[in-house]
C-alpha cells in the first residue's frame, strides 16, 4: 500500500520538484509599521526582520526527514542622511498566515525625495532574502542545503536561495520609490515569490545625483522524484545560479529596476 501512495504521488506531481512551502503556524502573527515625515536635519532609521518557519521539523533539529520544510526569510531596510531634506511615506506590513498566489507575508512600500543641504548626502540600502529547502528522505543529514541517500523516496529535495538588494550612495538629489515582496508560508500548491522593483526618476525636472547600485542573484538546487534504477535518482538532477547588477553614477534621470522569483509544484 506504501509503495501505491507514493506511485500516485509521482503521477500527481510529476519528475521536478520545485518550492514546497511550509505552513504558517496555528496563531498568527501580524504587524505593520507606518513612517511618514519631512524633515530638514540629519536622518537615521532602518527596519529589520529575521524570519524562520518550518513543517515537520523543530527548528533546533540537526536533520531533516522525509518531507520536512524550512523557509528562512531576510529583510532590511536602512537610510541614513547628515542633513538635506527630506520627505518619505513608508510602509512594512507582516502576516505569519499561510498565503494564497496573490497575498504574500511581507509586503514594503516606500517614496521619498531628497534634496542636499550645505554639501549633505544620503545614504540607503535594502535588502530582501528568501532560503527554502526540504529533504527526500528519513536518513540522518545536517539540515541545510544536502541531499541525503535514501531508497524511500516521498518528495522531492530542494535548496533555493533567492536575492534583491539596491545601495544608495552619496545621494545629493533624488525622488525614489520601491517595494517588496515575500511569500514564504503557504501549501504544498502555494509558489514560493519574491517581488522587488526600486525607481529613481528626476524630481520637478532635475536629475537625481549620486550612485545607485542594484543586485538580484539566485542558487537553484533541486533532484526529481521517480526511482529509477541506478543510483541516480537521490542525486542532484538540476541547478542554476544567476546574478543581475547595475551601478550608475552621476546625473539620473530615470532608472528603474524590476525582478520576480517565482517557484513552486506543477499542479
């Protein structure tokens, strides 16, 4: 019968795997944080979030098992100005439920413009991180990233890490807007995503001045789900990585950068 229920899960699912996301927990935990000021003087706020959610697992565990599911979530956001001025309206909303394919558990929003003072610069960075991996079998393995030998094979393995960030650099002058996207809790059905687009456009016709560095990179790592003969089918059966940068520097005018990261089961 064991061996009939796993037959029927291949021909459900099919030979790939893909982003199995974890459940969010029974209780829910949900939180926003609103900013809005405009302010001519000196500047520094930053928000941080450290996130881990796990499926059938204690996060203190040193193995995963068959069907176990990690998701570890990074986000920050930092500014920091000497002087100038400068107004912002920013958002950070977080919800801990599992989320269907359009809701997501961290969504950030931001504008501001920035004018310098008396030789004044800002400075900014953000960044958003996604790390989901789960195991294909029982045996005993240390819990991140590896792909145990096991002849009982119930899911797939996988590891994907999954990176946005963008620097601002001695700002003189600028109008920016971005924001982000995680989804990190859901189900078996639910695509894992990470969503990031940052702008920086001329304010009442005059170019933003300074340097904006962006980076958006990736490391896919995933096996298939049929056991073939061999002693290939518990082994890695598909990888890429990927890196996306852009640096200007000097009079901007219009720069806008976008990138979307979905994964999840054929279903």
């Amino acid at each position: 019968m064991k061996w009939i229920c796993l037959f029927i899960l291949l021909l459900l699912f099919g030979g790939a795997s893909a982003d199995r996301l974890p459940s969010g927990m029974p209780e829910s935990q949900i939180f926003s944080i609103g900013t809005t000021l405009s302010v001519t003087g000196i500047t520094d706020q930053s928000t941080k979030m450290d996130w881990t959610v796990s499926s059938g697992i204690p996060l203190e565990s040193n193995k995963l098992n068959s069907s176990d599911l990690i998701s570890l979530v990074r986000y920050s956001d930092s500014l920091l100005g000497n002087g100038g001025n400068i107004i912002e309206v920013r958002n950070f909303e977080f919800d801990s439920d599992s989320k269907g394919r359009s809701t997501y558990n961290i969504d950030s929003e931001k504008i501001l413009t920035y004018k310098s003072h008396d030789g004044s610069h800002l400075l900014g960075a953000e960044i958003l991180m996604i790390n989901n991996m789960g195991n294909c079998t029982s045996s005993t393995a240390p819990p991140r990233c590896v792909f145990a030998d096991y002849n009982e094979i119930l899911m797939p393995a996988f590891c994907n890490i999954v990176q946005a960030k963008s620097d601002l650099i001695n700002i003189n002058q600028a109008k920016i807007s971005g924001k982000g996207e995680i989804r990190s809790a859901g189900g078996f059905s639910t695509p894992a995503a990470l969503n990031y687009r940052i702008a920086i456009t001329a304010d009442k016709n005059v170019p933003a001045k300074g340097t904006v560095r962006t980076e958006f990179a990736g490391s896919i790592m995933e096996s298939r789900d049929t056991n073939q003969s061999g002693d290939t089918w518990n082994r890695t059966a598909a990888t890429n990585s990927w890196k996306d940068t852009s640096e200007t520097i000097g009079e901007i005018r219009n720069l806008q950068k976008r990138f979307g990261y979905v994964s999840g089961m054929r279903v």
